[in-house]
C-alpha cells in the first residue's frame, strides 16, 4: 500500500473528521445525516492515519510529496 496523501491533505482530513464528531456530540447533527456524516468522519480519520486514499488510488492523484 503506497502512500498518496501528504501532511496537509492528512491535517485537512483530520479536521474535518473531529469537527464532525464535535458537532455530533454537541447535538447540532442527528437522524441519518449524523449516521452518514459520522462513517464519513471515520473514513477521513483512517485515510489520514494510514496515509492512504483508495479514491485517490483510483483517479491518480497524489498529494504525498516522497
């Protein structure tokens, strides 16, 4: 598994998912958009863990610089 996704892509990631779950625990979103937007934050939170992206895979883009 090669890695496609570089520093800043993984920190914009990771702030996405925990503003997610913020607005989640606060209440903000319910019903099927915090289900949805919950597996979404848990999708970016991996992908910004392991430094990979199978989308990203799919369509050539690399935003990892080594």
């Amino acid at each position: 598994m090669m890695k496609n996704v570089g520093k800043t892509d993984k920190l914009i990631r990771l702030l996405v998912a925990i503003v997610i779950l913020v607005l989640y625990y606060l209440g903000k979103i319910t019903g099927t958009t915090a289900i949805v937007l919950l597996i979404v934050a848990l999708i970016l939170a991996v992908t910004s863990f392991t430094g990979f992206c199978p989308l990203y895979r799919l369509i050539g883009v690399n935003t990892c610089k080594s």
